[in-house]
C-alpha cells in the first residue's frame, strides 16, 4: 500500500511538473502582447491567436507536407496583429515599437535584423535556448499603411521559417536570417 502511495504522489508531482512546463507563458519564446499594450485591441485590423490543441490540429492535418508538419509540431504558439495606421497617431504607435524593442533586448532576446528606411521600420529578435530557437518576433511599421507584430514561441528551424511564411501568408517573415552560431561552432 505504502509503494502504490509514493507512487501516486510522484506521478502527481511529475504530472504537475509537466503541465506547469506546458504552460504558454512559461515558454522562453512567448511574449506578452496583452501586458505590452502594444496596439489597441479594438482598432486591430488583423488578430491571429493559433496555440495548443488548434496548432496540433494543424500539425496533424499537414501530414501530406511532412517538412510544414513538422515545423507546426515544433511551435507552441502564432499571434499576428495588425493594426491600420489610417486615423492613428503614429508617433505613440512608433513610440510603443520602441518600448516593446527595448523589452525584448533587456530580457535577452537577439537582434538579427533592424531596418530604418525613410520612415518605415522593421525589426526581427530570435529568443535562443541552448543554441537553438524558442521564438521569433517581428516588428514592423510601414508609415500610414500599417504596424505589425508576429510571435513565434517554440522551435524553430529557420530554414523552415520561409515555409510558414507562405502558409500562413504573412509575407514580413519570409527572409528570417538565421542566428549566429555560439563562438568555436561551426554552422550545421
């Protein structure tokens, strides 16, 4: 009786270990989109909110494609917003990109592309975890068209980041460069 209890409380304590794991906000590649109050939620002209059951549900109908099912299987979460700057202040939305570019970078998230170009910006980190990638965010701006935030949490192959790109249509990640390897390693 004693060993059945002992081995109850320890599948208890592994079970809740590997639901707290699970959870999305725990994942290092998840950013707090909500909490970083970046766009208005109501002038939201775009809003994609792909996680758990649903993006294994993906996963599992792209078994016809195996090279997009697995990098489907390999992600926890997408979430696109778009916002249209039509009517918008511009300024506060440029402001916030800033902000939400100095909170990644204070939390250790890597630069791998920052573009300025006659007003319109653009920004990729990559969020690594022992070398590999937990999660990708894009920032962009496109002076009065419309500011963009994409969210990848899980791991992701960056070859096949132009893959995602095509399914998903969002045509801002297309040309995700991939990450620097550590100093001493050679690429794979």
């Amino acid at each position: 009786m004693r060993k059945t209890i002992i081995l109850v409380v320890i599948l208890l304590v592994l079970g809740t270990a590997a639901g707290q794991a699970q959870k999305l906000t725990d994942q290092p590649g998840y950013v707090p989109l909500e909490q970083l109050d970046l766009f208005p939620k109501d002038k939201l002209s775009l809003e994609i909110n792909i996680e758990g059951a649903l993006m294994s549900l993906i996963a599992a109908g792209a078994k016809n494609d195996p090279e997009f099912s697995s990098l489907m299987a390999g992600l926890k979460s997408i979430t696109v917003q778009a916002i249209p700057l039509k009517g918008m202040d511009e300024a506060t939305v440029r402001t916030k990109i800033g902000r939400t570019v100095r909170w990644l970078e204070d939390r250790g998230w890597k630069s791998t592309m920052r573009m300025r170009d006659k007003g319109e910006e653009a920004y990729i980190y990559l969020r690594e975890v022992d070398g590999k990638i937990a999660g990708m965010t894009l920032l962009t701006l496109d002076p009065g068209q419309e500011a963009v935030v994409i969210n990848i949490v899980g791991r992701i192959d960056p070859a096949q980041i132009g893959r995602l790109s095509q399914r998903l249509n969002l045509p801002q990640i297309k040309h995700t460069p991939a990450p620097a390897p550590p100093p001493g390693k050679k690429p794979e």
